[in-house]
C-alpha cells in the first residue's frame, strides 16, 4: 500500500500541520506580548480624522487658490485678488493697493501677498477638520458623486455663514470698512465657486486620510499560512 492511500498517514500529516500552525501562532502572541500590544482605536477616531482633515484642508485650500489665481482674469480681476480681499480684515482698504513689486508698507508687497497665501492655506487647514469629520461620519459608504455633493454644500454653508454671519458685520466693526462681502471688489459667485472647489477637493482626496488599522507583520504570516492551511 502506498503512503497517499494510507488514511491515518494523511490524518497525521494534516494533524501535524495543524500543530505547526498552532505554534508559529503562539509565537507570533508571544512576540507581540514581548515588545507591547499593538494599539488599536475603539470606536470613531475622532483625533486621528481632525488631523488628516486638517492636512487634507491644506491640500483642497491650494487647489482653490490656485483655480482663483487661473479664472480670476475671466472676471476682469488680477490673479491675486482674492489674497488682497482676504488681507483686508487685518489691512484694511490698503491692503487692496497690494502688488507684487510695489512697496505699501514696510515690508515688500510681495512678501506680505506671499504670507496671505499661507495664512489662505491655514484657514483651509482649520476648514478643513469639520468638513472631513462630517464627510467621514456621514459619506463613508457612499459614493464619490454623494460625497461631492454633501462636501460642496458643506462649503457653501461655510461660505455663508463666515461671509454673511460673521465677517458682514465683524469687519466693519474692527477695520471701519466692509470689503470681503463688497460685490464690487468680490462678487459673491466668485466666493461661493471658491468655496465648491474647496469641498469637491476634499471629496477627491478623501481617500488618502481613511485609517487603515496597523497590523503586526507576524500577525499577518500567521494569519495566511492558517487560511492557506485550512
């Protein structure tokens, strides 16, 4: 008889794979016992999501700017307009005068434009943390076009509320004047396509922030060699 007809040959072999599983599998428990537990988050991970919002609101708030610095000539408006309309609340008027290579204050023109840019960019990093939270919380299922939708309206309503909620009434107030929400100087679809492009960013690059929890890499080998053993 040979030994692939013999039953109990077969069993055994089966048994003793079975116990080398087991065994690489108490090793790997060990080993993860030894240098700590990997630490998994319970629950929604709330931190870890602000964080990546934040980071992904830097890259969505570059976007925009850099689509207001291309489109902004089809409304008769300089590439960086919005950077001087932007600088206005701490500025003032003057800050409208802004040019590249000209000289309003003490520091070069240019340099302060830059530093609006970068100040553009943290507020989209700020932005950013509520429109992921909600984005992760509501559309994690859903689908690119859903979440476009929902991560657009969030913008608008942001737009609305930071425009016509707070700074219609908060720059007058503190600069003596109220150009952010002047049609003349920003017309209000300009604002509000700024503000889409923004959240439709966000829904693109979704993606890149969802957590993925870190597994042992003994953890994983154990875990394939008992399916492939099963």
């Amino acid at each position: 008889m040979s030994q692939s007809a013999n039953p109990s040959l077969t069993v055994k072999r089966k048994e003793l794979e079975e116990l080398r599983s087991r065994v690489r599998q108490l090793e790997s428990e060990i080993a993860r016992e030894e240098v700590g537990e990997d630490w998994q988050p319970t629950g929604f991970y709330a931190t870890y999501y602000a964080i990546t919002g934040g980071m992904l609101g830097m890259l969505a708030a570059i976007v925009s700017l850099l689509s207001n610095v291309v489109f902004a000539p089809v409304a008769g408006k300089d590439s960086l307009e919005l950077i001087r309309v932007y600088l206005t609340f701490p500025l003032g008027e003057e800050a409208l005068q802004l040019a590249s290579g000209g000289q309003t204050y003490a520091v070069g023109d240019g340099i302060i434009l830059t530093f609006g840019c970068c100040l553009y960019i943290a507020t989209g990093m700020l932005l950013g943390i509520p429109i992921y939270l909600v984005l992760v919380s509501v559309t994690a299922k859903s689908s690119l076009i859903v979440r476009a939708i929902v991560a657009s309206a969030l913008g608008l309503l942001i737009w609305l509320i930071n425009f016509y909620g707070i700074l219609s009434w908060l720059q007058p107030v503190l600069c003596g004047g109220n150009w952010i929400t002047d049609q003349s100087i920003l017309p209000w679809w300009v604002a509000a396509a700024t503000h889409v492009i923004f959240g439709c960013t966000m829904a693109l690059v979704y993606p890149l922030g969802t957590f993925t929890p870190y597994r042992h890499p003994t953890e994983s080998s154990s875990l394939q060699t008992t399916v492939v053993s099963n």
